[in-house]
RNA sequence: GGGCGGUUAGCUCAGCUGGAAGAGCGCCUCCCUUACAAGGAGGAGGUCACUGGUUCGAGCCCAGUACCGCCCA
C-alpha cells in the first residue's frame, strides 16, 4: 500500500482543521431535548480587560478534558461559554488605554465613554473566544454569554428587586473601603494587605485643665484631624483614673471625651489609642458604640476635607508631613518608632485605600451565608481538594455585609430611582413613570452600577435564561462541576452558592474543582516585571495545542501550584510525535479497510490460540489502563491518568508490544499479517480513544485515518474495561520474558557487544519455562538480537562467555571476541550487592514473629516467595561470577 | 494574631486505602536497526527536612522542631 504520511506530526495545520470541522458539525452543540443524561459546565467567564493568560488555559483546557470525557460517555453535555464585563477592571483598562491618547473619561462623559467601552469588549470579546477555540475547547458557542448583555441584565435587576423587597439589601452611610484613585467604593475583598515597614508616632494630648497630658501612638497621623475621643481598656489599671476626663486634641484644638472600651489592644504603644470614626473600621464601631460624632478629614480624592483645617485640600501623605511636623514645633510628638503594619491597597490599581463613611448600597449576606454552608456541610456540593470547605466555612461563618454599590460607569446601573420631590426611593425592575411615593414624575436614576461580582454570581443560572423557566434550566441546573481557581473561592464560588440556592432552590454545582496557578518552572509567579510570562499563544504556536494541553493535565495535581516547564512540554511535544510514528506505522502496514468491532475481538478472545501471547498480554494490560483512567477521570486525578497513559503507550505499547507484533503486522502471511493489523488497530484505537480528551486534535487526525464507526472520535464511546479480558497468567509470562530480554541486553550493553552483531545464547530453565519460552524463540531473538538459543541441562563454561540471571531462566551469551572482564565482573558484583540487600530485608522481615501473626497472609506469602526467588538468583549471581574467574 | 499547605534524584515535581522509592528534563555509554534521532538499548544518581511516637511494617498516621509559601484578621 502506498501511503504518504510525514514523519512528524505537525499540529498547525491538523488544529485548525478539525476544529472548525468539529464546529461545523454541530458536535460542540447541547441536545436538551435528546433524553440523554444531561452533564453541564459553565465556564468561568474570562475578563475582557485583554487576552488568556496560562491559568485560563489550565482551567480552560480541565474542563474540555472533563467534557470530552463525559460526552464520549455518552451523556448529553453542556458546556457553556462566555465573558465577563469585569466593571473596574475593565474600566481602568479603558481609562489607561484613553490615557495613552492623553484623554480622561470625564472628558467624555458618561454615555461617549460607555461607548468606547463597548467597543472594546468586542474586540476582547472576540480574541478571548478565539483564543479558547485555539485551545481545542468543545464549548456550545450558540449558548455564547455576556455577564453585562440583555438578558443577564434582566437576571440582575430582578435579583437586585428582590432582595431589596425581602430587605436584604439596603441603602446607608458607612464606613467602607475607598479607592482615591479609582473613586469608587470596594468591597472588603478587593482590598489586598501588604506589610510596609512605617512609623508608629507618640503623640501628647494635653488634658483639659491640666499640664498633664495623655500619649497616644499611630500610625496615620493625618487621621488624627478626625479624632472625636481618646479610648483605653476598661480594665487598664494605669489608665482608670482618667477615665470620662477630656483632653484637647493637638491641632484642633478640639476637646474630645477619654472613653473606655474593650476593643482597645493594652499592649498596643502605650494602651491609649485616639478614636477616628471617619476614616478606621474599628474606631467606626466603637464610635457606633458609644455614638461619638464622625468627622471626615479625608474625601473621595484623597486630599483632605475642609474639616482638616489649614490642612484643606492638602493630600493624605503631605498632610501627613505636615501635621507631624506641627506637632514637633509645638513639643507635642513624643517619640518615633519604626513600625511595620499591614497596609490596604486597591486590588486594581494598588493605591492605598481610605478607609471612609460614605453612603453605598449593601447587601445583607449572613442570611444567604447560612443556606449556603448548610448545603456544603451536607455535601450537595463537594469540593475537590476537600481542604478547601475548611476556608470556604471560615469564610462564610464570618462574612459581612458586601458593599455592592461602585462609583463607576461601566457595569449594571442600580435600578433605584430618587424622588427628589419626597426624598424617597423607588426601586423597580424597569424604570419607573411615577414616584411610588408621591406619584411625582420627576425621578432620577442611581448613578451608581453594582459590583461585578453580583453579576457573575448570577452566572450559573442567568446564562440559562433565567428568571424565565427554561428548558435549559431544567435540564441543566444544578451544574455538575465547576472548574475554577482558587483565588475566587469568596469572590466567585461563594456568592454564587448563595445566590443559586436563594433563587434557584438548589445549589449552583455538585462538584467544585479548584485548580491550581500556573507558576512558572521554578514556582515563581509569572509577572511581567520578573519577565517570566509564558504566553499561551506562543507555546501552542512552537509545540502545539496537545502538547501544552498535556502538559498542563498531567502537572496538574489538585491543590498544588503548577510550575509550567517548558522542557517538560517539549517532553509531551515529543509524546505526540511517539503517537504519530506509532499510527505511522501501523497506517502503513494496514491493509484492510473495514473497522475493527469489540466482537470481533471478543470471539478472537475466546477462540484457543488464535491470539499471540503478547495480543493476549497487551489486551489484558489495556483493560488495567482503562479502568484505572475511568476512575482517575471520576475523582479529577487529572495528572494521574495522563501519566499513566503516557507510560502506558510509550513504554508498554510501544515499546513491547508493537516490537513483538512487528513480525506479524510486516508478515507475507496474509492471514497472520491481518489478524495481527486488526488487533493492533484495536488497541490503537482504543488508545486514541483513551488519550482524545487530554490531545483532541493528533488523536482525531490519526483516528479519522484509521478505517473507524461514526464520524467522529469526538463522540465515539469512551472505552469501558472487560473484566473478562484481564488475564494474569498471560501479563505473568510476558513479564519473564520481558524481563529475561531485559537482561540479555543488560549483560550486551556492559559488556560492549555491538548491539547489531547477533549472538548465540544458552538457557537453563524448567520445563514450564522452557516450553513458553520455547513457543517465543522468535521474540526473544528478535528483541535480544540472538542467533541460535539453545536450551541445555548445564551452561557451558568454557569459551568466551558473559552469563545473566532472570526469574524465568539463567542465559549464557556465547562469544568468539574477547570480553571485558573485569567490567563483567562488575556488573556481576553490582547485582549481586542489590540482590544482597533485598535477601537481607526480606530475612528480617521474615524471621520477624510479629510479622508473620499480624501481617495479611497475602502480604506474608508475598515476601516468602520473593525471599525464594531473591535467594536462588543470588545464588546463581554468586555462581557466575565463580565462573568467571576461571579461565 | 489565627488558619492552611509544603520540605522525596542535579532541577521541577508525582507517590491516591501504610506492605519491594517514581516521572519529565538534565547527566554518562553505545546505536541513524525500513514507525519515530522529537528515536532505541543500557547506566549513574535518593539517611523521603529534623526529633520522638504509633505499628509486625512509616515517604505516607500522630506529636513536636526548623525552614519555605499561601490565605484570613
């Protein structure tokens, strides 16, 4: 047969290929009304703030692993794609890029620059689907989402009105996380720590009819312009007398109330601490305590408010500056301390945030936090690794109301309108005519949109259509699985926990996958600055897609990072190519062009000796493998089951089997050469099967050549194991042989045998041995490169000799060149210390009583016939290496 | 301050229910044998951080110590 297959695979052209013919054909398309058992996925929506970055391609690439898996199952599968408008993420990005061109937002206006927005999010939008099409992804595109499209809107404004009809959510003046630079509220977790070595100043507060003073230690002087009291421990001795005193804040010249209250830390500076309501959590709750007024020195542009005094409209830092220097004039400041503290910066652009009172719409979670914890203690949803319950519980046991209103303009407008004749607020899904108040017709809307993460954690159903009562939703709700990083546990995971079981009465997912961040191969992190990005694109360009793919899954070990190396892709590269030659081969060799059926296999099976022993061997291997992956697939043992198969293929197929069918599948007997082709063709197929869900496009590429049912591998069933194929006795045999030709080729390759040049070899062995090993001669010289093997009653010791041990037989490899003696004899006397070692553990062990009583018998019976086969080899070893002495 | 994870080959990491220490890359020797040199055959390299405990048996379980990392406050 004529045939032109290249010698190496090239993955360009194949991705590109079958994608589009995989898409074409509708295959990535859900059936909701195929009355298969429904499997669904909702892809965690990628930002449109730029493109895909490694991490979206593990969590991208584990999910069309599971996918595929599950479709090829049989199950009619949804996985559904889509993106997110990702509100102030993407508004920076925008504003940095409008920067560039020396243009503000507020330059544009509200609507111009909403506008510009969206004009982004196309382009995003477009390159990030494009880039998961790269990655092979099987997502139903026709189900395509936006976290900020019509629909979605719907879904939010309607959660939105009810939660504020059930009074869960609510307007009001506190104290929140600030960002001066992006002007806008931000939730608790958008607020990151980093430790920063700082000051701790001591400053004297005269008291109130008094030279005497108290000293208090901070460090943010500024926010000391905003002090309404002076606090310490209820139960600090040092302090009692002064207790209910006033002293006269420095500066202001403001007299401000000694207050005591627990919160205040003792061993903190001197156990006396100034109060700032304004501008600290803690300070805002004592000060809703014990009701002491608010005086906000600092304002939304993080300059300070005219209630700073001379120090109006001065920035937070100068005002710093200034007032510490004051302070020293007047002989206020005590003393200055280095201080290291935990500093709150902006998530998103990393300014230091201003604690500040402010009045921002909130949502009552703890309510919704219940449910949700309810429903993972009782496992109807599992996280995978467990661990991560414990976080997810000490989370949600202590959550706090979420801030959900931002000062920005890209996102989901609040739908709450202002009467500004009655003052009162009217909130509704679709904008109002008339105050439901006072019936005025003169309403404004919020100018304020929501935090993007209430709509995401509306993602799982709201991509389905809801509140309309779907047939997606019914077939798809709960989801399966959610594939996520674990970075957005709380942001992400937890909030959709709630929201699903609030409106939707059941929980959003039933497994939650936490995959790990892609570090770089040292388990750096990839930043630009350490210019250690490793772009995706770039790779699937140099290696292709199935190589990283690979990669990823088989470094993917549930709760760890995952150090991406380069040279270890290189390796998987390499492993497609091993795929590639081995269909090569087989391709050209094939000359039938029917499919091969597992019945025909099976009545093979059954037929006496019509299987070779290493089809028999390979057949039975195959079923371990098989089961073993369907397992690793059910517990998301990712790397697991790509390292098995890895091995599987490359060293057991490969390797030997396809090394012993040679023969067969290049045979001029064309009944041999057929069967040997068909059952080969089998396994390959199967293994294709096996490997589709980790490298989609070599495997359909290589399948769509090899004489198939149905039109895809794609949607072929995934293999599921027979039992009654597994034959041990078989997998035994095999393994004497291949461990006695592991050992010719030991003692060959010691000893410098050109390893073209076929030798004559001895063996002594027992009967049953002997007449397998005979039934294999053609093996055994093949991989061995034998000439005549003769099977004796004693192995000839004159001549030119180099003599190995196996458990099957003892060889003699008859040589008409002179050998190294000396090297033989230190290999010889290297297996015989390894054998030592083990015959010395397995003595232990067995003259050990306690072992022997308490251990199973399977474990003991073990060890005693190991210690047998140990002994007698050493003592084969021990002979040869007698033997050699002599001339 | 509280919690979690890690420490196994030169490097990066596996090791799932405790029962003969593994992979990829790198290194050494030989071989371009008509599937594959992106290949084949063989080889070197490990007190599984430390201390104690449980067990017939510990890389794995328990306690403590040291160092590294992450999360929360």
């Amino acid at each position: 047969m004529t045939k032109n297959i290249p010698k190496a695979y090239e993955p360009a052209e194949a991705e590109k290929k079958w994608y589009t013919w995989w898409e074409k054909q509708g295959l990535f398309q859900a059936h909701p009304g195929s009355g298969k058992a429904a499997y669904s996925i909702v892809l965690p929506p990628p930002n449109v703030t730029g493109s895909l970055h490694m991490g979206h391609a593990l969590n991208i690439t584990l999910q069309d692993i599971i996918i595929r898996w599950k479709r090829m199952q049989g199950f009619d599968v949804l996985w559904l794609p889509g993106t997110d408008h990702a509100g102030i993420a993407t508004q920076n990005v925008v504003e940095r890029h409008l920067a560039e061109q020396g243009k503000k937002r507020t330059d544009l206006g509200r609507e111009k620059f909403e506008q510009i927005v969206w004009q982004w999010k196309e382009k995003a939008e477009t390159d990030i689907l494009n880039q998961i099409r790269r990655l092979g992804c099987s997502c139903d595109w026709s189900r395509n989402r936006f976290t900020f499209d019509d629909g979605l809107s719907r879904a939010v404004r309607e959660v939105f009105v009810r939660l504020y009809q059930d009074g869960l959510i609510y307007r009001g003046e506190y104290l929140v996380n600030w960002c001066p630079r992006c002007t806008t509220a931000i939730s608790d977790l958008e607020v990151e720590y980093e430790p920063t070595q700082g000051k701790l100043w001591h400053i004297k507060y005269p008291l109130k009819g008094s030279s005497d003073f108290v000293v208090v230690a901070t460090t943010r002087p500024e926010t000391m312009l905003g002090d309404t009291a002076v606090a310490v421990h209820p139960e600090d001795e040092r302090y009692t007398h002064l207790t209910g005193r006033t002293v006269i804040l420095p500066l202001m010249e403001r007299e401000i109330r000694i207050i005591t209250d627990d919160f205040v830390d003792r061993k903190f500076g001197t156990g006396v601490v100034k109060v700032t309501p304004g501008h600290d959590p803690y300070d805002f709750e004592v000060g809703q305590r014990q009701q002491l007024p608010i005086v906000k020195v600092i304002g939304e542009d993080g300059r300070m408010t005219e209630a700073a005094g001379r120090y109006a409209k001065m920035d937070r830092y100068e005002a710093r500056k200034g007032v510490v220097a004051d302070l020293e004039k007047q002989g206020l400041l005590m003393k200055v301390e280095d201080h290291s503290h935990n500093v709150g910066h902006c998530q998103r652009c990393e300014t230091v945030v201003e604690p500040l009172v402010s009045t921002q719409w909130f949502a009552k979670v703890k309510p919704l936090a219940e449910a949700a914890i309810r429903a993972v203690k009782e496992k109807q949803t599992v996280f995978v690794p467990e661990n991560y319950e414990k976080i997810y519980f000490e989370w949600m046991h202590n959550i706090h109301d979420w801030c959900i209103s931002r000062q920005l303009w890209w996102g989901h407008r609040i739908p709450a309108w202002y009467c500004p004749d009655c003052g009162e607020i009217t909130v509704a899904q679709e904008a109002p005519e008339i105050c439901s108040h006072c019936e005025s017709r003169s309403l404004e809307q919020e100018s304020d949109v929501l935090d993007t993460w209430f709509s995401s954690a509306l993602w799982p159903f709201s991509t389905m259509g809801w509140p309309d009562q779907t047939k997606d939703l019914q077939v798809y709700y709960s989801t399966n699985t959610l594939v996520t990083a674990s970075d957005i546990i709380f942001f992400w995971v937890a909030r959709m926990m709630m929201m699903g079981l609030r409106f939707m009465g059941e929980v959003p997912f039933r497994t939650v996958y936490f995959n790990g961040m892609v570090r770089d191969e040292h388990g750096q992190k990839m930043t630009k600055s350490r210019g250690n990005v490793i772009d995706p694109l770039e790779i699937m360009d140099e290696y292709g897609t199935d190589a990283m793919r690979f990669t990823l899954a088989a470094m993917a070990v549930p709760g760890t990072n995952i150090p991406f190396s380069v040279s270890r892709m290189a390796g998987y590269r390499h492993f497609c190519n091993k795929i590639w030659n081995a269909a090569r081969f087989l391709l050209l060799n094939l000359e039938h062009e029917e499919p091969v059926t597992e019945e025909e296999i099976d009545e093979l099976w059954r037929e006496e000796n019509r299987l070779e022993v290493e089809e028999r061997w390979m057949l039975s291997r195959l079923q371990k493998i098989i089961s073993d992956t369907n397992e690793n697939f059910e517990k998301f043992r990712f790397h697991e089951a790509s390292n098995q198969l890895y091995h599987f293929f490359w060293h057991e197929f490969c390797d030997w089997f396809i090394e012993l069918a040679k023969v067969n599948i290049t045979s001029h007997d064309v009944r041999k050469q057929r069967r040997a082709s068909r059952v080969t063709a089998y396994l390959l197929e199967t293994c294709l099967k096996l490997l589709h869900p980790f490298i989609p496009f070599i495997t359909e590429e290589l399948w769509q050549q090899l004489p198939h049912l149905g039109d895809s591998l794609m949607i072929a069933p995934y293999p599921v194991a027979h039992q009654e194929w597994v034959d041990l006795a078989v997998e035994k045999q095999m393994g004497g042989l291949q461990e006695l030709i592991s050992a010719v080729r030991t003692a060959r390759a010691e000893n410098n045998i050109d390893p073209r040049k076929r030798v004559p070899l001895q063996l002594l062995c027992n009967d049953e041995h002997q007449s397998f090993l005979q039934s294999q001669l053609h093996h055994l010289k093949n991989l061995a490169q034998l000439d005549q093997v003769e099977f004796v009653s004693n192995l000839e010791r004159g001549g030119i000799r180099v003599q190995g041990v196996s458990r099957m037989a003892e060889f003699s490899l008859i040589l008409d060149e002179v050998i190294d003696v000396g090297a033989e004899r230190q290999r010889l006397i290297r297996q015989i210390n390894r054998f030592e070692t083990s015959v010395q553990q397995l003595q232990e062990k067995l003259q050990n009583t306690e072992f022997l009583h308490k251990a199973p018998e399977q474990v003991v019976a073990d060890a005693r016939k190991r210690y047998e086969e140990v002994v007698e080899q050493l003592r084969k070893l021990k002979e040869k290496l007698n033997g050699l002495s002599r001339p």
